[in-house]
C-alpha cells in the first residue's frame, strides 16, 4: 500500500517531444492557444472583479459628489470641502471613466493607469477629506486595494503568457530562417544545375572552335588567301614608295613656301599671304590632295616665291630646293604625277584588301575568333557564378547547427521537456 501511494506521489519526467521539421509551426501555434486559454482562464475573475471595484468605486463619487450641500457638516470642514472635493471629484472620474478593454493585455495597461490615477487623487486632494468623509474615503481605499490585489493577481498569470509568447516567437523566427536556408538550398542547387549546363555547352563549343581554328589553315582555299596577302603586300609597298617621294618633294616645297609667307606677313601681302597658306595646307596634309587644286595653288605661289629669292629675300640652301625652285614646271608636273599614282594605288590596295577580307576561309575564322572571344567571357562568370554560390552555400549550411540547436533549446522551454528534432529535408540534416 505505501509503495502504491509513493509511486503516485512521485514525480513524473516530463515526455519527451519527437517533431518533425515541417510540424513545428503547427505545434507551436497550439502552445500559443494553450498559453492564452490558461490566460483568459485565469484573468476572467480578477478582470470581473476590476470592473466591480471601478463601478462601486464610481458610485461612491458619485454620492460624495453631493455631499458639499449638507447642512450638517462643520463651517469649518465646510470649507475644506468646498475647495478640495471638487477637484478630487474631477480627478478620481477622469480615471475611472477611462474604458477597460475586453483584450486583456489592453485592459490591463488601462487598470493600471486607472488605479494609479485613483491613488494620485487619495493622496492629494483626497487626504483632506478624510475627516469629513471617513466610511466613504475608506471605501474608496478599499475599492483602489481590491483593483491593485486583482491587477497582481493579473500581473503574475500576463507574465507568464508574455515569456511563453516571445519564446514561441523566437521559436517561429527560427524555424523562419531554417525555412528559408531550405528554400534558398533548393534554389542554389536548380541554379547549379543550371551554370553547370552552361559551363558543359560552353566548353563543348570552345572545343569545337578550337578545333576548326586548327583545321582551317590546312584548308585548300587557304592557297587563295596566301596569294590575296601577297598581292595586298605588293600593292601597300608599292603605294608606300610613292608616298614617301610625294613627302620628301612635299615636305622640301613647303619649307620654301613657309619663308615666303613669313615675308609676305612682315610685307602685309594679306593676298599673297592667303595663297602661300593655301599651297601649304595642300602639300602639308597627310592624304593626297586633288591635283586640279594643287596645281591651281602651286601656279600662284610659284610666282610669289621666285620674286622673293630673286630679291636675296629666300635663300635656298641645299641641292633639293634649287632642284625644284629652279624648274617648277616639272616640280609641279611630278608632283601631281605622284599624286595620281598615290590614289590610284590607294585603290587597288583597298580592293585587295576587300577581296582578302572577304574570302570565305578568313571570314570564318574571324567569325570564330570573334565568338571565342565571347565564350571565354562567359565562361569565366559561369565560374565566378559558381564559386559565389558554393561559398553561399558553405556559409548557409555552417548556421543549421546553430539555428537548430537554438529551435531546440527554445522548444524545449516551451513544452518543458526534452525534444527531438526529426529534418524532412536532407539540407537540414546536421553533420
């Protein structure tokens, strides 16, 4: 018989909770109904009896309220009361007349404020009128008594539900969090998956190219491009040659002029000055000019610069200068010769240049360099898109423990017992 009472005396161990990942938020919203029923359970009688003791505490006012026209009390108490009762009238029913809400977390903020505010007007104007009215300012302590008893009784019982709701919301927090690490490890593996593909296609068709680049120099037409290069170099050196004799004569010519104006400034020959510059700018530009213009500008200038060295003003100083100078009919007619030569050959080099550019082999392995270029490129961030979501990855996946050991803990506070814990999700599973 003592053995039978000791073991239903003794303590039962808590049983130990076994919960599925996906079943947490569910059990926890039950805790959360449980913990406000035994709330509202345990606040109904104090609440009640708050808004008796406000009700009574009102009708007592009330009745004071009246009492400053009563014959019977004292000249001198009257007094008193004339200048301290209404005031704690007004004081003590803008308290009371405070609503008390039917939430409970709402009615006790506003009990609260209500007896404080009652308290407040006892001590001040309320202390003067205990001797004028003794029973009902007793009643009024005890009424203000009965509330802060009920508010205490209220106080220990919201307590308790405020712990067990913010434990329930840190529990969702992190059941949040461990959802969205699972959601996210979903996403990165699809997304894997895809840069992945990607890499494969992009590195097959690298490969492909590389090996058509290979081939294509082996290729019979490449003895066309060989010739078409040939003819381009030949028709670029040939085209050269006469540039640079069109220079050297240019460049000699334009030395001789540049004296000239020079003079012809320091004269005011506003006439001649525009004519030598002219002929300057002509022989002076880097592409041929039109002959018609130049031989035009070189029959004006001339003239302008033989007076001058006749006069002693220009001094030609080497072979070259007295060369041209001293037979500007075949200066200008050699000039001109060249710059003909230099177009026409201008023209065949850019028609072997389009002939080599567009020949079908170099067509292709232009159009394949171009697209290795861009492969490259985007093979490169397939890899840093890679690298950046395995180092997510290994960042998200270092927080499971931790945030599943915190869930643990926190539900274990709730349900007081020990728990187990079972992923559904393989992204979840620790180790």
């Amino acid at each position: 018989m003592y053995k039978f009472i000791k073991d239903l005396l003794k303590k039962k161990e808590p049983e130990r909770v076994v919960l599925s990942f996906n079943a947490v938020l569910a059990w926890l919203d039950e805790c959360e109904k449980t913990s406000r029923t035994l709330l509202d359970s345990e606040t109904g009688t104090p609440t009640q009896n708050i808004r008796n003791a406000s009700a009574q505490l009102q009708h007592i006012i009330n009745g004071i309220a009246d009492a400053e026209h009563d014959p019977a009390i004292h000249p001198k108490l009257k007094s008193i009361t004339k200048n301290s009762l209404p005031l704690f009238v007004k004081a003590m029913n803008a308290s009371l007349s405070k609503e008390l809400p039917e939430d409970i977390e709402a009615f006790y903020t506003a009990a609260v404020e209500c007896v404080k505010g009652c308290l407040n007007s006892t001590r001040g104007q309320g202390r003067y009128l205990q001797a004028v009215f003794p029973d009902e300012m007793k009643a009024v302590k005890n009424g203000i008594d009965t509330m802060g008893h009920e508010i205490n009784t209220i106080t220990a019982s919201l307590a308790r539900y405020q712990k067990q709701k913010a434990l329930i919301d840190t529990a969702r927090s992190l059941h949040a969090a461990l959802y969205d690490i699972q959601v996210d490890f979903k996403k990165s593996l699809e997304k894997d998956r895809r840069i992945t593909s990607r890499i494969s296609e992009i590195t097959q068709r690298l490969d492909c190219i590389e090996k058509e680049l290979v081939e294509l120099p082996s290729d019979a037409k490449m003895k066309e491009v060989n010739e078409k290069k040939s003819l381009l170099a030949d028709r670029e050196k040939n085209r050269d040659e006469r540039i640079r004799s069109y220079t050297a004569l240019s460049m000699t010519a334009s030395h001789v002029f540049r004296k000239a104006e020079k003079i012809a400034i320091k004269q005011k020959q506003s006439a001649e000055i525009s004519n030598l510059r002219h002929t300057i700018e002509l022989l002076s530009d880097h592409a041929a000019p039109d002959i018609t213009e130049l031989a035009s500008a070189l029959t004006v200038s001339f003239p302008i610069a033989h007076r001058m060295i006749d006069a002693g003003e220009i001094i030609l100083k080497n072979k070259e200068e007295r060369a041209i100078f001293s037979d500007t009919g075949r200066f200008s007619s050699d000039i001109v010769t060249l710059c003909t030569d230099i177009l026409t050959h201008e023209m065949a080099c850019k028609s072997a240049q389009e002939a080599l550019a567009t020949h079908p082999v170099l067509t292709r392995i232009n159009a394949l360099e171009r697209e290795k270029i861009q492969l490259v490129s985007m093979l490169s961030k397939e890899h840093q898109s890679q690298k950046d979501l395995a180092e997510w990855s290994e960042k998200a996946r270092a927080q499971i423990p931790t945030l599943g050991d915190e869930l643990k803990k926190k539900i274990e506070e709730i349900g007081g017992g020990s728990v187990q814990l079972q992923a559904d999700d393989p992204v979840l599973v620790r180790g």
